[in-house]
C-alpha cells in the first residue's frame, strides 16, 4: 500500500485527505471539539523533532555498542548475555518506526517513510508497510470485530462468537489461550517477519522492490555478523533467543492497551470519535520507567484520540483529555501495568470459557 495512504490519519489535522469523513466531523463540532482545541492552543499537537532526532542517536549508539561487544566476546556461549538489552534496543527501534508512520516525528511524509524503512526494514527486518496497513485499519476501529485487524481471528480469539467456531488444534488452543498467551509472545518476533514478507506481494511494484531490497539486506548483514562471529550452533541459539526475547517485549508493550475493552456492536450506533477511541482503550499508571518500557503507548487513550501527537507531549496531555472524560461523563479506564495484564488475560479466558466447560469435542 503506498506510504501516501499509510499514515495514521489524525482528527487534529482537520485538513487531512485520509482523514474518514466522521472524524472530520468530529473534530469540527460533537465533544471531541472542545478538546481538540484546548490541546492544540497548548502546543501539543505541534512536533518534537530535537527529542526524536536525540533519542534515535542514542538508541543508535547502544545499537553499536552491543554488536561491537558482540564481535569483540568472539564465539562464546557468554555472548547469549547480550540478546537481553538487544532484543530491548530492537523494542526501541520498533517504537520509533511507530512513530513514524503515525507522523509524529516529522510532518513530511517521504522523511516518515524514510525513517521508518531503516529502523523497520533495513534494522529489524520488519515490513513496514504491512505495519502501517494494519495499524491504519486497527486506529479507525478499534475492537471492532469487522474491521480492527487486531482482534480477528488468528493464532487467538477475542469473542466468544468466534470461539464457537474453532476446531480441532484451534479449539484446544482457545480453551488455554490465556494461560498461553505470554509463551506464545515468544514466536511473535519471527511471526513479525514472516507477515511483512508475506505482504511484499500486494505492495506496488516499486515499493515492493524497495521493501524487499531493505528486508534482504537486513538478513544478509544479521547472518553475516552472526555466522562470522559464532559458530552455526551458537549462532541459531542466539537469533532464537534474541527474537523470543524482542517478541515478549513487544507483545508486552502492546497487550495491555485494547484487550478486555470495550468491543463496538457491528449492528449497533455507530460511535462518535471520542466514544470510539476512549472506550476501547485502556492507559496505563506508571512514572518514566513505565513510559519507557511501554514506549509512550500506556498513554493509549490520548495516542488513539491524537495519533500524530508526540509521544513526548502524551504524558502532558493526560490530565486534559481525562478532566474533559470526566467533564462530559465519559468513562476513562486507567489501571496498573500488572492489573492491565490481569484484565487482558481475564478477557481471554472468558472467551474460552465456553469451550472448557463442553469439553474438547463439544460434548
């Protein structure tokens, strides 16, 4: 899909052309106005480009530093110690792709393309046009059973209608898909990877030979790096435990924000863009760490009502968005990271209820 098409649109920006019809709507009148202004008047929809130019520099430099302390260890058993803080520099990495593609780095369109091809592509082997056509998709509805890719039918379920239709492996693994859910995040890395090679055939031509030269470039200089510092064995244990590792703290960072939510009737009224985003998203409570380790996405109510909005400015527009929630009635979930958990992994087992209690077969 063409990057034109591929950025998150953002109700802020009222004069976007993939900006959906309702959402310019909302962001000229109904009660998602009042905020909108409010937080536009105090600057936080404007862009932080030194902050992100600084932390990508940084991220950068730990990169290298790792990799060189990976070439200087040799072919050691000792060099599995670093796939720890390279699979959370990868995290990083992801996050910044992100960003990019939600155009909160920059407001040019082929610089966001450009910054996330090379942490996506080239540095993690990620497509990130598959990333963007997706996300783009989940940001408009979130949790909507038809259209928020997020929460259709794969390896998991999210409704107990789509349970009811498993069968054989399916079923045991929705019976036990909360218990499941964490070791399963372990095969998400190379998961990631497969999906982006996979969607390289419904890319324009040109794109897809950008994306593809991008992707293989990354796995010719990872096996390279990796088979000419450790021998075969140690090398496959390393990139095994590294992408098990970068899947965990990816998932991790993803699953707390929309699972166990509030899931749009498909047949029901169709919700405004406050009601849509706020309902179905859930933040967060933490102080820097947290924003760290959750790469600015514990403030997912205000990411999704401004998807553009710097992650930086996202902690400073918490207390807005929540007193206006608060102002005009409107539930605004907030929890603890480990309650977040509790809560995303509640949902699944409730989904697979049904199943547990006929039995395997249905009986």
């Amino acid at each position: 899909m063409p990057q034109a098409k591929a950025t998150v649109a953002d109700p802020a920006d009222e004069s976007s052309p993939d900006l959906p019809a309702d959402a310019r709507g909302a962001a000229a009148g109904s009660d998602f106005a009042p905020l909108l202004r409010v937080v536009r008047d105090q600057g936080l929809l404007e862009r932080r480009t030194d902050r992100y130019v600084l932390g990508i520099a940084v991220n950068l430099a730990a990169l290298g530093a790792v990799l060189t302390g990976f070439v200087l260890l040799g072919d050691t058993w000792w060099s599995l110690l670093l796939t720890l803080p390279l699979a959370v520099l990868w995290t990083r990495t992801a996050f910044v792709a992100h960003d990019a593609g939600h155009a909160q780095i920059s407001g040019d369109r082929r610089t966001s393309r450009l910054i996330g091809l090379v942490h996506a592509n080239l540095l993690l082997g990620m497509n990130e046009a598959w990333w963007n056509d997706k996300h783009v998709r989940h940001h408009a509805n979130p949790n909507h059973i038809d259209k928020d890719p997020d929460v259709g039918v794969g390896a998991l379920v999210w409704t107990q209608k789509q349970a009811a239709q498993r069968e054989g492996f399916a079923r045991w693994l929705t019976r036990n898909q909360a218990r499941l859910f964490f070791p399963m995040l372990l095969l998400e890395g190379i998961a990631l990877k497969i999906y982006g090679f996979q969607f390289l055939r419904r890319q324009p031509l040109r794109e897809r030979a950008v994306s593809a030269l991008l992707l293989t470039a990354h796995f010719a200089l990872y096996a390279t790096l990796l088979l000419s510092t450790l021998s075969p064995g140690k090398a496959i244990v390393f990139a095994l435990v590294l992408h098990a590792l970068f899947g965990l703290h990816l998932g991790m960072a993803f699953a707390p924000n929309h699972k166990g939510m509030e899931m749009p009737d498909p047949d029901g009224e169709r919700w405004g863009h406050l009601q849509r985003q706020v309902l179905t998203s859930r933040n967060v409570r933490g102080a820097v760490v947290t924003d760290w380790f959750l790469g600015g996405l514990n403030y997912q109510i205000e990411h999704h009502l401004f998807p553009s909005m710097p992650r930086p400015n996202l902690r400073l527009a918490q207390p807005l968005v929540k007193a206006h929630c608060s102002g005009i009635g409107m539930p605004y979930a907030e929890t603890g990271l480990i309650e977040s958990y509790r809560q995303a992994l509640s949902h699944m087992h409730e989904v697979g209820e049904p199943l547990r209690q006929r039995g395997p077969r249905g009986t």
